[in-house]
C-alpha cells in the first residue's frame, strides 16, 4: 500500500509517467493533473445537491450540470422523461456519433440512497487525502471522473470522430418499476455500441469488475389449519403455517446455501392469524395468541445469482421444497425479476486486459477481474449480455451509502487518469 501511495503522490506532483506511454497520452494525464482544483469544485457542486431518488427536482438539478458540462465537450444531450406513475426524474444522454475505435457507452447515476428527508451531509474535505458528502463515491465521484477524462480527451481534440453515449440514470439507487420501463431506453441505446464501461466505485487499483451478481425478489406464503394450540401435531390440526414456513426457510439453507455465489436472504417474516403486508413500505403487521395455530406466514426475500443458469436452478429447487409440505399446511412462492446478472464473458475479460495494459503503463501494476460475490447488482447488468462490459471504474472510497461516506482524494488523479487513457485507447 505504501508503495502504491508513493507512486500516486509521485505522479500528481510531478505528473510521472510509465515508460510505454505515448507523447499524446502523457498530455492527456497533464491535462488531468493541471485540472485537478477544477474538477474537485464541481465534484463539491454536485455533492452539495441532495439528489436522493425520489427528489425528482434535484436529480435533474445534478443531471443540468452534467447536461452543461458535456454540452461543452461537444456532445448531444437530452433528458429522457419517464411516465408519471414511476415517480422518478428520468435520465441524462449525452453523445457523440462517429467511426473511430469501438463505440462506447459510458454508465453513471445521478441519484442517491440520500433522500431529502435525512440529515444532508455536504461536501466536506476531512483532511488532504479524504472528503465526504452524500454520493461523494457513490456515484458522483464516478460520474465526474467520466466529465474530466473527456475533458482530457477533448483539449488534445481525441474526441473528433469518435463514437461515446454517457448515460447517467436517475434512479439506479431505486430503480421505477417496472424496469421494462425504465430501462427501455438505457437498454435499447447500449445495444448500438461495443462496449459498456461503469463508474461504480473501485474497490481498489488493482481490481475491477467483469462479473455481477443478479438481484431477484421472492414472496413465500404458507397456510395452516388455526385452531386450539393443544391440538398443533395433530392429525386434524397439523403444524400450522409458520412451522411450515421454518420448514421452508431452514430447508433452502441445507439444500442451497452451499453453492457459490447464490445467495437468499429472508428479510421480512410475518405470520399469526391475521397477516397483512404493504409491499410499497415493507413493512407487516400479524394478530395471534400463544394459544392459536398459526393460520398464515408469509416472507418476502430476494435472491442473488451469478448466472440465468444458475438463477433458474434455484428457482427450481426452492419450488419443490415449497411443494413437501407438512401435515395440514400448504405453501406458495412466486419469484419477481429485478436487476439481471453481468456474467463474466471473454469479451469482458478482454476489455479488462486494456485496462491492465494501461495501469502498468502508468506504474500502477496489474488489473485482475473482483469477486463477482463481493459486489451488489448495478445499472450495467441490464445491458451486459448485449455488449462486452467493464465496471468499478470510478472513484474510490469507503461507506457507500451510509451517512459519512468517503472519497479517497490522493487516488482520484491517478484513477481519472487511467480511465482517460482507457478511452483513448479503446477509441483508436
């Protein structure tokens, strides 16, 4: 680590460079360096706006900025309204159409996990290495690394003739639902490029991410027999609905939680006689008494995947666990789709090995592909069996979405750089 801040503190002073870089590519990193104040005050803008995702007003605040910053670099923008019974901003493109290189599709978020009903933390440097601020990592961090890489590309006039769509959508902390909506669009432009690249945050330098796990929702309700509690175990009587749901619960642990990368996490239980659910605030309320049989159960969790294939087999197996049911009980489950998984592909691994190719270029040492199981799904999922994909390209930090969220500032020059050289050489 202490070598690595070395080279790092090295490269921001004196704007060093790795041996096998380019007389063009070592004005891009200049450019980066010399821009840094600049780039830090429109990180503090953004920051300073609560954008949570369902203060719609703000979400497009942040997006106008962005909206003016890529204007001036050349690109088309517009803001794609989505229907009012979503209830969320839209989002912003921004691009440029031409015949250089691959054509990129360049994935950030304007929103947060922030809402305006919290406490509003703003951007604050905490000392010279570390600020925070809502979204100062995730991801306003990321979305204006995307600004200044460009920004490095568009004073050495690399961007004419290339062919670059930034979208940053305004609800990926929430998505609106349902996502054939929301994502239409998102989807149906990322088909018409070659690659897509994610300014999630980075997990480290030496790490980023061509696989995601999928997110899926799951509603098991069990049904039993109330009565007496002296006749639970009984023929008549039987066990009762939240036996059977323990049943349940407790057999896709044994059955399945071995198996890598799939995981399925009961977040909400409510049983007893009467059971009612809000699905819109996840939250339930059940009447009983230690002396009544539970009539009904029901539990709402989701379930995570690296694959369709593996997604699909789960499902399957949870059914029929669902079907052995106890004496005088029965259950239901139904599965939702969310957020599709972003396999790893030898397409993502190849975009991967550019960016490795840059990173030891600039003496930052090798790039390796993350754990897929170490990271949430994201916007880039929806799109990744389309086109090769690359994510974890944005800044770095710790506390993603909790109060105190931080952005490591001693690494952002060198990451804004790296991904500025990415560009470049995946648009030659």
């Amino acid at each position: 680590m202490k070598k690595l801040l070395l080279i790092l503190l090295t490269m921001a002073s004196l704007g060093a460079t790795g041996q096998s870089l380019s007389t063009v590519e070592k004005k891009i990193m200049e450019h980066v360096r010399a821009n840094m104040g600049l780039t830090e005050k429109l990180l503090e803008e953004v920051v300073n706006i609560n954008s949570g995702t369902l203060n719609k007003q703000g979400v497009r605040q942040v997006g106008n900025i962005f909206m003016k910053e890529l204007k001036a670099l050349g690109f088309t923008t517009e803001w794609v309204s989505l229907p009012d019974s979503l209830n969320r901003a839209g989002h912003l493109v921004a691009y440029r159409k031409g015949t250089k290189g691959k054509k990129l599709f360049l994935i950030g978020h304007l929103d947060t996990v922030f809402e305006k009903s919290m406490p509003f933390t703003p951007f604050t440097r905490l000392n010279d290495s570390t600020a925070t601020g809502q979204g100062v990592n995730d991801m306003k961090g990321g979305d204006v690394m995307i600004v200044a890489a460009l920004k490095a590309l568009h004073a050495q006039g690399l961007l004419e003739g290339t062919s670059i769509t930034v979208y940053l959508t305004g609800d990926e902390e929430s998505s609106g639902k349902p996502t054939s909506i929301s994502r239409k669009d998102f989807i149906e432009r990322a088909k018409q490029h070659d690659i897509a690249l994610g300014y999630e945050g980075a997990q480290s330098f030496s790490i980023a991410t061509t696989a995601r796990r999928g997110i899926n929702d799951w509603r098991l309700t069990t049904y039993g027999n109330t009565g007496h509690s002296s006749g639970i175990f009984s023929k008549n009587a039987g066990y009762g609905a939240i036996y059977e749901a323990a049943r349940i619960l407790d057999s896709f642990r044994e059955q399945l939680s071995q198996e890598k990368y799939l995981t399925f996490n009961p977040g909400v239980i409510v049983g007893g006689t009467e059971v009612t659910y809000d699905r819109t605030q996840d939250k339930g309320e059940a009447v009983s008494k230690t002396n009544i049989i539970s009539q009904k159960t029901l539990v709402t969790g989701d379930l995570r995947f690296l694959t369709e294939a593996q997604k699909n087999a789960a499902r399957t197996k949870m059914k029929e666990i669902v079907t052995q049911s106890l004496p005088g009980t029965r259950a239901e489950i139904l599965f939702t789709d969310g957020i599709p998984s972003m396999e790893p592909t030898a397409g993502n691994a190849r975009v991967l090995q550019v960016l490795d190719q840059v990173s030891r270029d600039m003496g930052l040492g090798a790039v390796k592909a993350g754990d897929p199981g170490s990271r949430g799904a994201g916007d880039i999922s929806y799109v990744a069996k389309y086109l090769d994909s690359l994510d974890g390209l944005g800044a770095s930090g710790k506390g993603a979405h909790a109060p105190g969220e931080t952005i490591n500032l001693k690494e952002y020059p060198a990451l804004i750089q790296r991904s500025a050289l990415l560009l470049y050489r995946l648009t030659r």
